[in-house]
C-alpha cells in the first residue's frame, strides 16, 4: 500500500490522521524523493558529493520515518542526525522485516550488524557530524592545510558502496525499506 | 507466545529473547511496566552511539507477541542522566514504575 492509498483509506474509513502520522508521511515521502535523485544522479555526470548528499539525506528521513511512530518528541527526532544508524541497530525487532526478508531474527541482527559500520559512513556524511572534516556539502580544511570543496574530493566511500557485497546489500536494503516501508513499518 | 499471554509474560519473554541476540546489552529496563497495552523497553548498550537525547522506535503487534513495542538504545551513562532528569523519556514515558533487568537475571 503506497501514500496515496494509504490516505484514501483513511478517509474512506472516517479516520482521522493524527499530526504524527501526517509527519511521518511527510517525512517518507522526502526520503523517497531524496532516494530518487540519488539514484537519478548518473555517477558520469554528477560529482560523489552530490549523489551522496542525497543518500545521506534519503537514510536519515527514512530513520525519522520509523522514529515517528513512537513517542520521542518531533523536536528531539527532527534535529537529530543520528537516526539511521539507530534504525539499522534495532530494525532485528521488526517481525515484518524478517518475514519480508525470510530471516530468523538472530540472522537478520547479525547481517544488519556487518552493515553498522557503513551505515555510520553515510550517517557521519551529515554536515552537523562532520565536525569540520569531510562533508558532501560544505569546503573544508585538510590538516595538510589544504582547503577542499566537495566537489573535487572523490569519496571513496561511493567506490565501497557500490563495489563491495556490505555496500551493495546495504543500498539494496534502504532500497527496499523507502520501496515497502507501509508494508513493514507502519 | 500464545494472543493472550499477560504483558508480564511476553515483555520478560521478549527481553530475554533481547539478551541472547545481542551480547554488548549490559541491562534493559522496562519503563511502565504497569501498562497493559504497549511493552516499553530501554535497552542499555555501552555500543550504542553517543546520544543525548532518547530515540525510540515502535514496532506493531504481531501474533507472538501482540503487544505494541518501542524500545530505545541507550549508553549506561544516559540512563544515569535520565535518573538525574537530565535527559528527557520520550512522551509520556515516565519513571514512576520501571524494572531493572540483567542478563543474569533473565538467563538463568
């Protein structure tokens, strides 16, 4: 069930949308879109600053998705930058999500575990925890001295994404959680 | 599990469940342990990431345990912080009945 009908059946049935549930979707409907232009951004074209960026963002919103439905205030949810990772530790609790992936819960722990490592890749991309360092948005300062824009700085974090089976299975994963994400977590 | 096993029941079931699938977790209190509606759990994990602030994630019933679940990962040193009210519970979480669990206590 998409969005779309996930609100007509909330119409057709008189129920009435709490403004959690608005901001949940709200919040999956951008992670969608930030998931889409990061698969729209051709890797021959677009610069890996801003096919990352998009990434990032797309794992973080989905992560506050999740978040929404229970009862941490939209304040503390809205201005962390933490949720992804928070999400893949705890997404084994998901009896859905191993049905969906036909996993037991130990199995589906285990594998999320091999992919934290990478997951706090893209979830220290966020501007606010990089501290400085390494960011696909802002310029900043090597201890070299040199002074670096994102742009011209090659992130081999894409190369590890796309080319090792953790990178590969983990952009398969998030994939799969903003395609099926009414299924599994709502 | 069966549908109608008490809360008591299946929130001991599923924290010991939660001990065994994850080595790292030093403890996990059960906070309102006297609602009969929605297991709440806060898991006590020095491997957590650094965070000052309590992110709880909600999972739906299901025929095991027909409870609605939120648990949060914590590090030890924001449960001491939590217990100084200097961190927030999440909404409507509160420390009027909770209940310490230990591996050992649950594992044996």
């Amino acid at each position: 069930m998409d969005i779309g009908q996930l609100q007509n059946l909330f119409k057709r049935d008189g129920y009435r949308m709490t403004e959690r549930q608005h901001w949940q979707i709200a919040f999956l409907k951008q992670a969608r879109s930030d998931w889409e232009a990061y698969q729209r951004t051709s890797p021959a074209v677009w610069p890996a600053c801003h096919r990352l960026l998009f990434l990032q963002m797309a794992s973080e919103k989905l992560g506050k998705a999740v978040l929404i439905a229970s009862h941490s205030t939209l304040e503390t949810i809205i201005q962390s930058h933490t949720a992804f990772v928070m999400f893949m530790r705890v997404a084994g609790n998901n009896q859905k999500l191993q049905k969906a992936l036909g996993m037991k819960k130990a199995q589906q722990r285990a594998q999320f575990k091999t992919l934290l490592p990478l997951a706090h890749e893209i979830e220290r991309l966020a501007p606010a925890l990089a501290q400085g360092g390494q960011n696909p948005e802002y310029p900043w300062k090597e201890a070299s001295g040199n002074i670096l824009a994102p742009a011209d700085y090659p992130f081999p974090l894409m190369q590890r994404l796309h080319q090792t089976p953790h990178g590969i299975q983990l952009l398969n994963y998030i994939e799969f959680f903003v395609k099926r994400f009414e299924e599994l977590f709502m | 599990m069966s549908q109608n096993h008490h809360i008591g029941n299946a929130a001991e079931d599923l924290i010991k469940e939660q001990f065994e699938l994850e080595p790292s977790l030093e403890q996990i209190v059960w906070i309102d342990s006297d609602k009969t509606t929605e297991i709440r759990l806060l898991e006590i994990n020095p491997e957590t990431p650094p965070l000052e602030s309590v992110l709880a994630f909600y999972f739906p019933p299901y025929e095991e345990l027909p409870y609605a679940t939120h648990i949060a990962e914590i590090r030890p040193e924001v449960w001491q912080k939590i217990l100084r009210h200097e961190i927030s519970l999440p909404e409507g979480w509160t420390l009027d009945n909770y209940k310490i669990y230990s591996r050992e206590m649950v594992t044996v």
